[in-house]
C-alpha cells in the first residue's frame, strides 16, 4: 500500500469513528439540562395503562371513549377530574384485553360511555355486563349533544361559570392542548359546529355564564358570533377570551400562557402533536385528568424540540419534563443516514485497497 493511500485509509477511518464519537455524546448529552422521565408504553392502550397505573391505585369507576373520538374525549376530561376517575380510549364494539385488565385492576364497578351507540357500541355494555361492570351512556346524537351532556354533568357536580368553546372541526388539537386547564378551573368544554351555535348561546344564558374561552381563529368563530357573546340582546354578557395562534404548537403555547403562572411552572408533560398520528392526541387526553389534578400543561412537539419550544421551556424555568407516548430525540445534524453513508465508503475503500494490495503482490 503506498504512503498516499495509507493516509488516504486512515483519515477514512478517522471521520467514520469521528462520526460516531460525536453522535453518540451528541444523543447522550441531549436535553441534559432537564430532569427527564416518560411515559411509553408499547402501543397506545399500554401507555394509556402506564398513565392510569400512576394516577390510581383504586378506582370505583372510570370513562371509556370510543379511539375515533378525539371530541368526546377533549368534552369527557373535566367530567372525569371532578369524578376523579381514569380515561380510557378502546375500539368502538370491543374492550382492548390491555385496557380491560387495568379495568380488572382498579376494582372499577361503573363505566361512563362517552358518545352515542353509533360512536362506541352496545357491545362494549354487553362486554361489561359480563365482567358484571355497570355503565351508563352520556352520549347525544352528536359530539356538540355529548359536550353538552357533559357540562351539564359537570355543572351537577360543581356549578360552572366559565365555558371553553372548540370548534369541533379544525380545533381538536386544541380542546385537547387545553383540556387539562379547563378541568383544573371547572370549565367544561364544548364541541361546537356552525350550525350549533345558537344552541350554545342558549347553553350560556341559561347557565349565566361570564366567562368564555374562544379557541381558535375568526375562522373557526367569526368576530360576529364573539359579538354575541358580549351582547345582553342575546341575553349574555360574557367576557371573552380568545386563544389562537399561527399554528397547533403556537395556540398551544397561548393556552399555557393563559391558565398556568410561568414563574412557577416546574414540571411540565410533552406529547407528539399529532399531525402525523391522530393516536397521539389519545394520549393527552387519558392524561389530561392527572395534569389536571397536578395543574402541570401540557407542551406539543415534534419528534424533537423545535427551536420555539425549547426556548419557551426555558422562558419557563422548566427543570422537569416528561416524555408521553414517545421519546424525544436530538434534531439529526449527523443523521444516521451520514453516518450509514461514511460507513459505506469506508468498507468499499478498505476493499479497493485490500484488493489492490492482493494483485501488487502477485
């Protein structure tokens, strides 16, 4: 092997344990700076699991909610904190075996089924009547109906005076970033289409409520139904609040603003936004009970921290996070593609110059 070569396999060799050197204390070393612990289970339902094992070690009854139904969800936590019972999230007509032995295990006696008979079945009643398991039904025939019932509910429980409004279209990501707030402060949230609302503001005065919370743009709740919110004529008059921001991470981070003291917030819970994976939003809200009880927010993000979060974190004073569902991991500046990459050129130049060395010495 000449001298070039020589140099050649070596500085090749160099970069590749470089490479791996700088990831690996690059992986070690991310996010450092903050205590972390999570939450993962091996799929939604044992995560969910994990969550209510931390929050209960008994518990009489629990709400159950049909996995397609992220607004009967976001509409069923602050009923589920004032009862101070676990969510649980399964399959529309059958019982997931996971969630069905933590049923087992809190000793649960009473299910509250979230939603109609079209959203989460009489065959989930059968399923617990065999387990000899009472339920009941809070459900209309809509997701707008069902939050309703629910603030209702909550109302019995504790007398409400401040409501959240969601629209129940494009502000999911919302009613669940805000969940855990609202069940912390008593406030029910409800699921509102356009054509529901003149049955909200019917709720409202009704209810003589004063304060409401408007989660989203003028899109999702033109500055004309705000109006009527503030006006007597509609015989409310309600302060008005509206929460929004360019986008799901940035409405979230309003929600936090709002509802939490910055100076004092020292733990706080991270979840995938669900952008990609409409399941990840299950797990916020099977939590939202717990970060209620603990009056802890709620932060989305991707599969690291963006640059805007991190830096709310640290406007936040956070020591504390907690990985929900998923494990946060370092942006790829050295990807393992690159480092796939470097790899391969190092085994094809060993080979060349192995195979040159062969032929030379023939």
């Amino acid at each position: 092997m000449s001298k070039r070569a020589k140099m050649a396999f070596t500085l090749i060799i160099i970069l590749a344990v470089c490479g791996f050197g700088i990831k690996f204390y690059l992986d070690e070393n991310y996010l450092s700076q903050y205590n972390r612990k999570q939450i993962i289970g091996l799929d939604r339902f044992e995560t969910m699991t994990k969550i209510s094992e931390i929050g209960w070690k008994k518990s009489d009854e629990a709400v159950l909610v049909s996995i397609h139904s992220v607004i009967d969800g976001v509409s069923a936590s602050s009923f589920a904190y004032q009862k101070n019972i676990p969510i649980f999230f399964t399959d529309s007509e059958e019982i997931n075996s996971t969630v069905k032995d933590e049923i087992k295990r809190l000793g649960v006696k009473k299910v509250y089924l979230i939603g109609g008979d079209k959203v989460i079945t009489n065959d989930i009643k059968k399923e617990l009547k065999k387990m000899n398991i009472n339920s009941e039904r809070i459900g209309g025939e809509s997701g707008f109906e069902t939050s309703i019932l629910l603030a209702e509910k909550v109302n019995k429980l504790n007398p409400i005076s401040e409501v959240v409004l969601v629209n129940m279209r494009s502000g999911k990501p919302n009613g669940v970033a805000i969940a855990p707030a609202a069940a912390n402060r008593n406030i029910p949230v409800l699921m509102v289409n356009k054509s529901d609302r003149k049955e909200t503001l019917k709720f409202l005065k009704e209810h003589n409520i004063k304060k409401v919370y408007l989660t989203g743009s003028e899109t999702a709740f033109p500055d004309v139904f705000e109006a009527m919110l503030k006006d007597e004529k509609y015989g409310i008059k309600a302060d008005v609040v509206r929460l929004n921001g360019e986008d799901r991470y940035e409405t979230n981070k309003e929600i936090i603003k709002e509802f939490y003291d910055l100076d004092k917030i020292n733990h706080i819970y991270i979840l995938r936004n669900g952008i990609y994976n409409y399941g990840d939003l299950l797990n916020a809200l099977a939590l939202s009970p717990i970060a209620a009880k603990e009056n802890t927010p709620i932060l989305y993000s991707a599969d690291s921290l963006q640059k805007t979060e991190e830096e709310f974190l640290q406007e936040s004073n956070v020591k504390n996070i907690t990985e929900v569902g998923f494990e946060l991991v370092r942006p790829r500046i050295i990807t393992d593609k690159i480092i796939r990459f470097i790899s391969s050129i190092t085994i094809v130049v060993v080979w060349i110059l192995a195979l040159k060395r062969i032929i030379y010495n023939r």
